[in-house]
C-alpha cells in the first residue's frame, strides 16, 4: 500500500540501488504504471529473482525500452508464461544479444505470433541449439524472410522432420547458400512436393554429396 502511494514521477526518480532494494514480495504489488515509469537502469539492475516476481500481467505491461535494457541474464530466467506475456512490439524490441541468450526451452514455448514478430537480424542471431527447439508448427509458422536469415550452421542442425514440417513456398524461399548446406540425411528426407518447390537455381546450387 505504501509503495502504490508513490506516483510515477516518485518512481521514476527512484535510483538502481533504490529498486534492488525491493523485496519480491513488494514487486508482485506494484501496479502497472508505476512498473512502467522504472527507468531501464534500474529495472537492469533486478535480479532474476526479482524480475520473476513479476506476474505476467505486469511483464505485458513493461515498455518496449524497458524489455529491450533486460540483461541476457534477466531474459535467459523468463518462464514460459513470461516471455508469452510479452507483446508483439515487445518481442520486436529484443536485442540480437538478447534473442541469443533465449534457451531452447524458450523457444520451444514461444507463440506463432512472438516468432512473427521477430525480425531477420534476431533469426540471424539465433545458434543451432536454438533452432532445434523449434517445434514442427513452429517450423511451419516462420516467415520467408526469416526463415532465410537463420545461419547455414543452424539450418544444417535441423531434424529432418523440422525441415519437413516446411511448406513447398517456405523450401522455395531458401537460399542457395542454405540449400547447399543441407546434410544428405536432410536431402534425403525430403518429399516429392518439397523436392519439386526448390527451382532451378537451387538445384544448381546442390553439390555431388548431397
């Protein structure tokens, strides 16, 4: 109650020494505006105990300055109820430090539209173990841009059923970079649709292993 006495301006003014301060029990309380008036030092300075004790409600609520100023080790703690509580313009907002940080427990959990939301430069700073966390409708939800910006390391570390989880635009929007670096069990495992998306161009760019 003492705290939700306090105005925004009273929060915003609080210092990074000044919010370390505040137990988990007291941040649960603390009511949206107030959350959002923190200045991004201070809400840096949290640990993961304390950003955890937000609810999600209040994690939806954070500003997209202040998503985009959590430490890698603030937004590799987030539970999967956490990061879903984040909007579309929060999720755009993420650092490519930040988006490398996520585990692959994280990425298993994210929504359609959180994947959506991210652009090429952070599917670009996604590593293999990442991307192997992607579930088949996960797979199937990625946008062509996107999916052409994943690295050929964390292409060629895809199952085979993650790669066949792709519709025959999504295979034809591959690069032919990608495509050259698609292991012979990935080749082999794809279908007659799929095989048919890729154009000429891609083919060329098969080599005699695969």
């Amino acid at each position: 109650d003492d705290l939700n006495a306090l105005t925004t301006t009273q929060f915003a003014a609080l210092t990074s020494s000044q919010a370390v301060a505040l137990t988990t029990d007291q941040i649960p309380t603390l009511e949206s505006s107030d959350l959002r008036a923190l200045s991004t030092a201070a809400l840096r300075a949290w640990s993961t105990d304390q950003l955890g004790a937000l609810s999600s409600d209040n994690m939806g609520a954070l500003t997209t300055g202040q998503v985009a100023s959590l430490t890698t080790a603030q937004i590799a703690s987030l539970v999967s109820d956490d990061l879903n509580a984040l909007g579309t313009a929060q999720f755009a907002a993420l650092t490519t430090a930040q988006v490398a940080s996520l585990t692959s427990s994280q990425i298993s959990s994210l929504e359609s539209s959180d994947l959506r939301a991210l652009g090429t430069a952070q599917y670009a700073a996604l590593n293999s173990t990442q991307v192997q966390g992607l579930s088949s409708d996960q797979m199937a939800a990625l946008e062509s841009a996107d999916l052409r910006a994943i690295s050929t390391a964390a292409l060629r570390s895809l199952s085979t059923d993650q790669l066949a989880a792709l519709s025959s635009d999504q295979m034809a929007a591959l690069t032919t970079g990608q495509v050259a670096a698609l292991t012979t069990s990935q080749i082999a495992g794809l279908g007659s649709d799929d095989l048919n998306a890729l154009t000429t161009t891609q083919f060329a760019a098969l080599t005699s292993s695969q």
